[in-house]
C-alpha cells in the first residue's frame, strides 16, 4: 500500500464503473504523477513524450497542468513539468516564427535596428 501525503491529494474525480462509485485522477494530474513516478512508463524520456503527445493533441488543459505542478511538493518534478511546458511551448511557437520574418519592435515604429536573433527570426 502506497501512503499519499494530504498535500497531494487533488486532481482527483469520482467516476461510475457499472454501479461502483470510484476516484481516478484526472488528466492533467496523471501527467504530474507520471513525471514524478517516471519508471512504470519507461522513464523521464517516455514519460516527456507522452506530456508532448498529449499536449500536441490538446487532450489536456495546460492551465490546469501548471497549477497542479505549482501544488506539487517535489522540486523537482515542478523543474521537469516547467521544462516540458517550456519546451512544448518554445518547439509551437518556432514552428510559426521559421515560416515568416518577423521584426519586433518596442520603442520606435519604424525602427529595424539590431542583430537578427537567427532561432526567432526577431530583431
């Protein structure tokens, strides 16, 4: 039998097999666990790829994700969760930003001054 500290314990729904009343995590907090508890997936690598699957397909709320990370006691499942995020966001928004040239500007209008940032394709 596994204790779960009361901090941990959120995330979680109730839910009806045949006539049988159950509490399951939800999504987003699978997610954390799996992060946390990486082994039984193949560890941290797999465990990565499947937040990205998930992610990708938008089968999860993100939003909810980071707020379940922010309530997790262990440091460094937070770090990975956060990296992920960071990843997942950084890999969407290079996608967009390699398809057109964009100029970033935020004192003058007309100002095209600066060194290309070549990843970002931003000045």
């Amino acid at each position: 039998m596994i204790k779960i500290s009361a901090r941990r314990m959120y995330g979680f729904e109730k839910i009806k097999i045949k006539d049988t009343e159950v509490v399951v995590s939800d999504k987003e907090r699978t997610l954390v666990d799996m992060l946390y508890f990486s082994g039984p997936v193949g560890g941290l690598k797999r465990a990565s790829d499947i937040l990205k699957e998930q992610a990708k397909d938008r089968e999860i709320d993100v939003s909810k994700l980071i707020d379940y990370a922010v309530g997790f006691p262990n440091v460094s499942s937070r770090k990975r969760i956060g990296f992920a995020i960071i990843f997942l966001v950084a890999e969407a928004l290079n996608f967009s930003a390699t398809n057109s040239f964009n100029t970033r500007q935020f004192t003058e209008p007309a100002s095209k001054r600066g060194s290309l940032v070549k990843g970002w394709r931003n000045l």
